[in-house]
C-alpha cells in the first residue's frame, strides 16, 4: 500500500454501501428486476456495476446478457422494489459514519460526498439518516461528464472545497469507486463492504479501514 504525504484538509465520501447499507439492496434488487425482464443476472455482474456510471454500465451488462438489455427499463423496476424496500424498513447506517462525521466536524475538517446517486435522491437519504448536515458538498455524478470509474467526480469535489484532489481522503467499498479516487489523486481508503480488495485494488490504496470510525486513525497518521 501507498503510504500517504501531508495533512488531509478534507475528507470525501461515497455514499452507497460507504455511509448507508444500501449497495447489498442494490445488488439484490437489479438481480431481481433484472430476472423479472428474462436476464439472469448473476450476483457477480451485479457487484460489477457498483458505482459505475451508465455509460460503462449498459454496455457492459448488453455484453454479459445480450444486446437487448433494456438497461432503462430494468433500471427503473430495480428503483421500484428498492423503494418499496426502504418505505417498509428504512436506511441503515453503515457503523462508524457517525463517530467519524462527529470527529471530522470538530477537528474543522470539511466533508463531502461524491456519489453516483442523483442529487435529489442523495440528499433525501442523507436527511432521512440524520447526517445531511455533517457534509459541505453533495456531488452526484450527473454533475460532471463521466462518472465513476473514471476520476472526474473526485476532481469536482476537490474542487468545489477549494483542494487538489491529493489534499482530500477519499472513502470508498467498491472497485469502481476505488478506482476513481485514486485515479484523480486522492489518498484512497477502502472499507470494503461486499468484496474485499484484490492484488490490483491492494497495490492504489493508500490503506484499508474494517469500518468508518476505525477511518479516524488513519486520518491522524496521514
């Protein structure tokens, strides 16, 4: 792992499966809209679209499930089942996100969160879980060009706090994500979720944390 240089002045977050248990829906629920449509969509492809913008996704699911895949379609029966998920059982936090806002709120360390969900949706989760106010800046991809893999969303968030991207911590559970933020630069901590990082994922981090309030250590040792 790389070690990181200097003093983090910020901290970026993404959202799903980093802040809110969502990214296990998430995968539970294109499976099944996505077998409700004819395609059966293994668990594997699944966790491969996590984070990922659309324009890598429709063409990487149509290469794994046929030409046809209506990606809008399906797409939006897999937002209908999730709903009816969340107005019956609510949103999760994820453990630690509130010990770590609290902290980065004191030490005057601003927040930020770079999601691939839409602004509108992101900031109605993060009201409904009580943490919308701990954040400086919502960023959604569908504020820049491309969105993650790619590190256009990390870049703007940096930006928008008034930081290059390697004055910012970036916190992400997904490859895709993982990717993104360290592609723009960003001192990149993984608290995996659903998949453990791998050799290539291992070799960009700058460290791993189990959970986001073991996230403050690592900040301190930056």
């Amino acid at each position: 792992m790389k070690a990181g240089e200097g003093v983090v002045k910020a901290v970026i977050f993404d959202m799903d499966g980093l802040l809110l248990d969502t990214e296990k829906l998430l995968v539970k629920y294109w499976q099944e809209a996505a077998r409700e449509a004819g395609f059966p969509m293994t668990r594997e492809i699944a966790l491969n679209i996590r984070s990922m913008h659309r324009s890598f996704a429709i063409p990487y699911l149509k290469s794994e499930l046929g030409q046809d895949f209506d990606y809008v379609k399906i797409r939006s029966r897999r937002m209908e089942l999730m709903n009816e998920h969340l107005a019956k059982h609510g949103l999760e936090l994820k453990k630690g996100a509130k010990e770590l806002l609290t902290y980065l709120n004191k030490s005057k360390i601003p927040a930020a969160v770079a999601t691939a969900t839409d602004s509108e949706r992101a900031e109605k989760y993060l009201k409904e879980t009580g943490i919308f106010g701990h954040f400086d800046k919502i960023i959604s991809a569908t504020m820049v060009k491309v969105g993650k893999p790619k590190p256009d969303i990390y870049i703007y968030a940096a930006s928008e706090l008034g930081l290059e991207p390697s004055e910012c911590a970036a916190l992400e559970d997904s490859p895709n994500g993982v990717m993104s933020a360290a592609a723009a630069g960003c001192k990149t901590i993984m608290v995996p979720d659903l998949t453990e990082p791998d050799e290539e994922l291992s070799r960009i981090i700058t460290a791993k944390a189990e959970s986001l309030d073991k996230v403050i250590d690592i900040i301190c040792k930056l």
